[in-house]
C-alpha cells in the first residue's frame, strides 16, 4: 500500500487517488509497485527497476534505496526519470515523466524509524549493486546485522529516500481490441495542459 497524505487537488492527482482507490478495491497485488527508468549520463545506458512507492504527500511522490546503487548513480548523472503504475485488475497503465532528488534527512530518518527491525538490517547490512562473491556471504552479513541491530540503530547515510514531482502522466486504460483509451496531463507553464492521444 502506498500511504497518500494530503494528496494535491490538482486533476491528474485526483484522477490518481480515484483510480488507486479502485485498484484497493479490486484486492490488486503490488499496488505500491512502480518501475523506475533512469538514464546513466557516464555509461549512456538506460537502467529499469520496479520499487516500492512508499508515500505521495501532496505533489511528491517517495521511495526508498541506498544511495550508493546503481539507480542513485544514474540518478546523480541524470535527474530525470519515467515511471510506471500498471495495475492488471484494472487493466490499467499509469506513465510519469518527473525530475528526482533526494529527501529530506530528517525525512528519511522518520521513515527507517518506523520500519522493522529485519528490513532496517538489510538496508544497513546490504552494498546495494556491488560485486559479491556468494549468496551465502549476503546472507551471513545480513544474519550478523540482524542479531545486532536494535530499535535505537541510527540510519546509515547511505540509505534513504529519493522523492520526485512529476511533471508528466499518462493515464492508459485497456480496452477491447485495442480500442484504449489515453489520457494526458503535462505541465506547461505552472499549468497542466490536457489532452488525449490516440490508441
């Protein structure tokens, strides 16, 4: 679940939370599930990756990574990123185009407080991205961690969150015989222009 607080009036949020809503309703798997894509400005690559959206507070939308992964890397070569929402129970795709930074410390670090103590391990014990010589060398690392860590364990600087605005949706709805319908928000000028595409 993703947990949306204060969520803004603006249409194309509105038109978010009703189809997230429906999607709750539906009992959909993994609705916190969203794809980021990034692009790596030093190694011209484009990278792709489902995270956990975690919180939508008004206009901004977070997650959770190390800040030493390969997604932070592309993220600090290139801030621009598109993401992707599909929900099956609705047959339903939802496309955003937004420019990502890190959140706030204080931010992140009311976020790992809350966590469990067994996730709160991983993201410690964990170089995300990095070489490893074996599964069981993750797991030994992890295990140790875990039988160490208590409630008070501070957040490691190199874990937290990345929020993005977007500036870009796309909501795609499938229909029969490809007949789908598409509907687009993108902000021009401090407003959003809207508008429908065809299938």
């Amino acid at each position: 679940m993703i947990e949306i607080i204060d969520i803004s009036k603006d249409k194309p949020y509105q038109i978010f939370k009703n189809y997230y809503d429906l999607a709750v309703m539906a009992k959909q798997q993994s609705i916190e599930a969203i794809s980021i894509s990034s692009f790596n400005s030093n190694s011209n690559e484009v990278e792709s990756r489902f995270v956990n959206m975690k919180y939508i507070i008004d206009n901004e939308w977070t997650f959770f990574s190390n800040y030493e992964s390969q997604k932070a890397e592309d993220f600090n070569s290139h801030n621009q990123i598109s993401s992707l929402f599909y929900w099956r129970k609705l047959n339903l795709q939802i496309r955003l185009k937004s420019k990502i930074y890190k959140s706030s410390k204080t931010f992140s670090d009311n976020h790992f407080k809350k966590r469990s103590l067994a996730k709160n391990a991983l993201a410690i014990s964990s170089s995300q991205s990095k070489l490893t010589a074996s599964y069981n060398d993750v797991k030994d690392s992890y295990n140790k961690t875990l039988s160490e860590i208590n409630y008070q364990a501070e957040r490691p600087n190199y874990w937290g969150g990345f929020t993005f605005i977007p500036y870009y949706f796309e909501f795609w709805e499938g229909h029969e015989n490809r007949l789908n319908k598409r509907h687009v928000f993108e902000q021009q000028g401090g407003e959003w222009v809207e508008r429908l595409l065809q299938p």
